[in-house]
C-alpha cells in the first residue's frame, strides 16, 4: 500500500491508472485517506523528523522570497470603506437607432 501511495504521489497519476502490481486502487486510495483520517501520516511524519533530527540530518534552513510572498487583493487598494458609489446614469445616445 505504501509503494501504490508514493507511486501514485511521485508519478502524478491518476489513482484509477496505478499500475496492476499494486493491487485494486481503491485499497490504496481507502487506506490513504483512513490512514489521514486518523493521524496514522502525521504520527509517521513526527517519528520520521524526530529521527533525522537526533541523527544531525535536519538542516533547518527558512527563507523567503518577496516575489510568492503577495497580499490578498483586498491589502492592494481596494476600498477601505463606505459603500460603492453607484454607476452612473446612461443617457440615451444621440445617433440614430439601429433597425
């Protein structure tokens, strides 16, 4: 079940295509999402972090970069208050009607 989820994970592919050796794609998909579920990947993901960290192997290096970093398109000027002010009226035009 780990191979089909990393398979599908590092490759991309759709769950239905998974490859016939993992078995049916729906044990995999199922055991996936029960395994999240219950916190079966985060407890993995802790142990695994705790180990490479009492081995020296974690460099923990952060770093950020102003160009992914962006506002919210409200932080960019929009209208601090009050309500929008209405559309202006349209006037009928002066040129001829269209037939």
């Amino acid at each position: 079940m780990i191979d089909a989820i990393a398979f599908k994970y590092r490759t991309g592919t759709p769950w239905m295509d998974l490859p016939e050796h993992f078995g049916p794609w729906k044990g995999a998909h199922n055991r996936l999402r029960m395994w999240a579920a219950d916190g079966t990947w985060a407890k993995v993901f802790t142990a695994l972090l705790a180990q490479a960290d009492a081995e020296g192997d974690l460099d923990w290096a952060v770093s950020v970069d102003s160009t992914i970093v962006r506002a919210h398109q409200h932080a960019a000027g929009a209208r601090k208050k009050g309500p929008r002010p209405a559309n202006p009226a349209i006037t009928p035009s002066a040129a001829p009607a269209a037939d």
